[in-house]
C-alpha cells in the first residue's frame, strides 16, 4: 500500500510540471482526405517526409545509454529503407539528458511541430514522466524504449500518459527479481539501498525493497544522494554502521562511480557486497571508476545472444557496419523494436488518395500501437496490453573484469555471472 500511495504521488507531481507547458492542443475531431479522427488528423503531402521524433540521454555521463538507443532506432529505419506509407521518414532527435527538464524541453520541441506523427523515446523515466504527457497534449503518442518506472503504465496514470507505451520491461518485475537474486541467490538477509531521486530509481529501489521485506529480509538503510553528488564517504559511513550484506544503489553512472570507488575506503564496509543497476552497463562508467570497475556486479535485463530474438546477431553486425564499434549499452535492441513497432503503425492506419497525399489519424495511430500482439521483436516477444507494457524481463546479473574503457564489450567486460 505505501508503494502504491509512493507511485501515485509521483506521478501527480510530474502531471503539474508538465502541465505549465503552453502547447498546441490536438483534441477536435478532425476529417481531412478520407480520414476522420477524433483528436485530429496528420496530412502528408505527396513528396513530403513523415516526421518521426526521438529523445533519449545523448550528452553528458550517461551519453552511452541515450546514443545506443538512437543507434537502434536508426538502424530499424535502415531495415524499412527510411520509408513508411510511401514517404520518406524524417528522423528529429532531441536530447533529453537523463531528467525532468530536459525531457519536457525535448518534448516541447517535438511536440512544436504540428507533422509530427509519433516519438520513440526516451530512455529515462525522468525525461519520459513530464515528456509523454507533454507529446500526448498535442496528439503524438511515444514509444519508449527503456524507461522502466511502474507509474508509466499504472493502471491510475493520469489521462497525460494515455498516449505512452513501452518496449521494455516493467520495474515492478526487476525490482522484484534483483530483490530475490539477494535474498535466495546470495544468501542476504539485510540490504541496504541508495536512489538519487530520479522516478526510475526510487521506484525501483522501494519494489526491491518490498519484496525483499516479503521474503523476509530486513532494510536496514534506505538513502537518498543526488546526480551531482561528489563525496559519498560520510553516506557510505553511515550505511556501515548497520553491517549490511549487500548495498543495493540502481543509480545513474556520475553519483554510481563515487560510491565505488569511495566505498573501499570506508572502515566497517569490507563485509557488504555493492551492486548496481544497468545504466552502468556503460563505458563511461569505466572511464570514471577505471580499476575500482573489477570484480564489481550490477543487475540488468539479460543481454547475451541466447536473451534475445534470433535476429539479434545480425543487429550487432549492421551495428558495427554502421557506427564502427560494438554495441555501447543493453537496450539498442529494446530502441530497434520501438521503432519498429512505431512504422508497423503507420503503416496500419495510414490512407492514401488519388493524389498521392497520405492521412494519419491521431488517436487511430495511438490506438494501433497499443493493440501492438505477438511481434517476435529482436529483444524479445512484443505483445501490448491496455496500459502500454508490451515486453517481459529477463533477469541476469553482470561483472567487469577489465578497468580498461578500450575493453568493454558486452559478455566479456562486462562478463554474465548470473544465471
């Protein structure tokens, strides 16, 4: 019950911010060419591109998360030609930067553009939280491809996220298995968590924290820091005055890094096992932590070859034509399948005239993503239920060997260890 009161509240907070955006509002039924819609109506052209937009983490610490995603997105487009409904697709990507105020100012830029006909993105769920009803006001659903906090898809999300959807897992189902890896796989019977406040990683740390209270486990600290933090000694020592088995800290990778690497100074934490969240499946992370990177664990959604769809071999191969190095992060097959899912919409509700000029319908479009079944997507089956959650979770757990950032490579550094 407090999860759910914790869940509710956060997403009424961001309804508010997002609401102080003056934007064109799309809500009249509307009938141009053949179609009729009831939140309005798209007209392309014939000769004119289709614009698609897209947001994710593309500057910054956590650049590796945001460009991998974009990366994927393209590389969907490649597939389908850069062609949807007979037109060119116009890709516009913004940076969101891994918050609220990026993602309502990339949101806010897309959404200014009245052609635009849908957005994949973002990657954080702090950019996504202001973003998608921001986007949604003005009749452009997303389709995000890796933010994972619950209040997304709730079933009482505000009418603002009507129009979001998801092709990646659910944090209700992650926080739940990281919770069960510690207490069932490693043995622990007490945790200690850290979140720095973002909607993904506090949300994600209280499911853990639940289910492990469930299993019978005791949370003996549960903190809080800031992206920007810089000295984490005296948050490190307070946590080992209550002897934790494992510090648990899904955080992002600039605040992540200090606490690895300020942890082994701290007298009393020799006996608890730090393990961290998937945005540090990054190397950036390694440029930050360097030696301090070996031997650390992070928890993630699998993302070895056996994982994922028996397409994903040839999307690393097209990766690495196309931007001259392996993939840099776990969710570029998440991004490939969102994009994706968004062209098999168009291309669904899309009518054509005499003319040549092509007419999507707003609300039609939404509705067709959302109705979205059995997609054998590259990471994984894709079938969307009535809140837009379309993909499962697989759990696995993740170890660097190498502090070197030139080594990084998904299965070798880091390394699976779990399952």
């Amino acid at each position: 019950m407090k999860l759910k009161k914790f869940l509710k509240g956060t997403v009424v907070a961001a309804t508010f911010a997002a609401a102080a955006w003056t934007l064109p509002q799309v809500q009249a039924e509307e009938t141009k060419g053949p179609v009729t819609d009831e939140i309005g109506v798209v007209m392309i052209p014939k000769g004119a591109p289709i614009f698609i937009g897209g947001y994710w983490t593309i500057s910054g610490p956590d650049t590796a998360l945001g460009l991998d995603q974009q990366r994927g997105a393209e590389i969907a487009l490649d597939d389908w030609d850069g062609m949807v409904a007979g037109h060119k697709v116009k890709f516009v990507v913004e940076d969101s930067q891994c918050n609220a105020e990026g993602g309502q100012t990339a949101a806010t830029k897309l959404a200014s553009n009245q052609n635009m006909v849908v957005v994949v993105g973002p990657d954080c769920s702090s950019a996504g939280t202001p973003g998608g009803p921001i986007l949604w006001k003005a009749g452009i659903p997303s389709v995000a491809t890796s933010t994972t906090a619950p209040t997304l898809t709730a079933a009482d999300r505000p009418e603002g996220l009507h129009g979001y959807l998801r092709t990646i897992y659910n944090d209700l189902s992650a926080g739940a298995a990281d919770a069960e890896y510690f207490f069932n796989e490693m043995k622990c019977t007490t945790m200690a968590t850290v979140h720095d406040g973002s909607p993904y990683a506090e949300q994600l740390v209280r499911v853990a924290e639940g289910r492990f209270t469930e299993l019978g486990g005791k949370v003996v600290a549960a903190e809080a820091v800031t992206p920007t933090d810089v000295d984490m000694r005296p948050l490190l020592t307070g946590i080992a005055t209550t002897k934790p088995c494992v510090l648990y800290f899904p955080i992002f990778v600039a605040s992540a890094a200090q606490i690895v690497r300020q942890s082994s100074e701290i007298k009393g934490m020799e006996g608890t096992t730090i393990i961290g969240g998937s945005a540090l499946m990054a190397p950036g992370f390694l440029e930050a932590v360097g030696d301090s990177a070996v031997g650390f664990r992070f928890t993630n959604p699998d993302a070895s070859d056996d994982a994922f769809g028996e397409r994903y071999p040839q999307l690393v191969k097209q990766y690495e034509e196309k931007y001259g190095e392996k993939p840099i992060q776990a969710f570029h097959a998440n991004a490939y399948d969102g994009m994706a899912v968004a062209l098999m919409g168009i291309e669904k509700v899309a009518k054509t005239d005499a003319d040549g000029n092509t007419y999507i319908g707003r609300k039609a479009l939404r509705d067709a993503l959302f109705a979205t079944k059995d997609y054998d997507g590259i990471g994984g089956k894709i079938s969307c239920n009535e809140h837009g959650d379309c993909a499962g979770f697989k759990f696995a757990v993740y170890e660097f060997t190498n502090g070197d950032p030139s080594t990084f490579e998904i299965g070798t550094n880091p390394k699976k260890i779990h399952p």
